[in-house]
C-alpha cells in the first residue's frame, strides 16, 4: 500500500472566476460549502480555463455542506480552480 500526502484546504470567498485553490497537481479530497439561501452552483476544475471536474448544485436553502470525494479523490493534473456564485464561500481540502 502506498503512503498518501498530507492533506491541505484553502478557503474561496464569494463570486469567484477561476481562483486558485493550488496551482499544482493534486487530487480534491473533500469541501465545506456555505450555501446562501439563493442557492447556486460551485464548479471545480482542472486547470485555469481547462475541464470542470466537479460540480455541486445547491438548493436555495441556506446552509453547510460537507463533501467527502470517495476513494483516492479527483485528480487535477493542471492545479485546482474554483468559481463560487455569490454569497457562496467554499473550503477545499486536496493532497
């Protein structure tokens, strides 16, 4: 069995385009999503302007998420990227 990485997070303000949650490889392990009560969709992505990976559409109920990505996590070979609508703040876990 191979050793993993140690996880890390970075935390992404509301109404972001493409903002860098790591600039490097890595694979998304899991986020906490502060959802506003409008709702709204979180994208992550793999690389600046590349492919969306994951994306979580929230009800218009206000809130928290907890996301767990099942097995070794996605993997973003290009660095991860998030955009949030507004009011909406993420906290992205990888390693």
């Amino acid at each position: 069995m191979s050793m993993q990485t140690d996880v890390k997070s970075t935390a992404i303000a509301a109404a972001q385009t493409n903002a860098a949650v790591f600039a490097g490889p890595a694979r998304i392990k899991g986020m906490v999503v502060s959802v506003p009560a409008a709702g709204g969709t979180l994208s992550l992505k793999n690389g600046s302007g590349g492919t969306t990976v994951f994306s979580f559409v929230a009800p218009a109920v206000a809130g928290s998420v907890n996301i767990v990505v099942p097995g070794e996590g996605i993997l973003c070979t290009s660095g991860i990227y998030a955009t949030t609508p507004a009011d909406m703040t993420v906290t992205v876990f990888y390693g």
